[in-house]
C-alpha cells in the first residue's frame, strides 16, 4: 500500500517541478481566433487593343488578341456596351468603361451599290 502511494506522490512531484510557468499549458485547447473576413480581389481587367465596327459587325479587341462582342464575356466580365472610342465591362454590380488612349481611327462604311 505504501509503494503505490509512493509512486503517486513522487509523479505530482516531478510534473509540478518540471512544469514551466512561462509556456503556455499543452493541454489546454487553444482560444478560438475571430474569424476575418477576406473578400477575393476581382479578376484584373482585360486590356484593350481595339475596337472593330463595320456596318453590324462590332467586336472589342482584347490583349492577348481576344475579339469578343456585346454580351460575351473576357475575365469574368461582360461586354455590354460598345463605341468607337471605348467599351464598358460589367462584372455583378461593378462596371468600369475602358478607352481606347491610341490616335487614329479606321473607319469603313458599307458601300451602296445600286
């Protein structure tokens, strides 16, 4: 009966004088770190090369040589507006209006043949 209290008494002993006050308890679950809200940034905007408008055709030219027209989509955005100086990309509620910042225009007009 001694001998088992013995080895009780000597096991408290030795964890209280092993146990570091300075580190936190191991056996104690970690507090809960707040959640954080990360909103994914969107997706960069396409760059304009050029726009094409001849007669009923009408497509905006997109870096790496990307034609779309009105209603397709280019990075998750979607061409909703097209002109012959500038385009409007629309992604949920954000709509940017991209220029084009070159000089010169190219213009063809369908010819009447009569």
């Amino acid at each position: 009966m001694f001998k088992p209290l013995l080895v009780i008494s000597l096991t408290t002993l030795l964890s209280v004088a092993l146990a570091n006050p300075m580190q936190p308890d191991r056996a104690a679950p970690a507090p809960a770190q707040p959640a954080t809200a990360t909103r994914a940034a969107p997706p960069a905007l396409p760059r304009l090369q050029s726009i094409i408008i001849i007669g009923d055709l009408r497509k905006a030219v997109f870096l790496p040589d990307q034609e779309i027209a009105v209603g397709e989509q280019i990075n998750g955005y979607r061409l909703v507006e097209l002109d012959s100086r500038s385009v409007t990309l629309q992604r949920g509620s954000i709509t940017r209006t991209l220029t084009i910042t070159t000089s010169g225009a190219f213009t063809l007009q369908p010819a009447n043949e009569e």
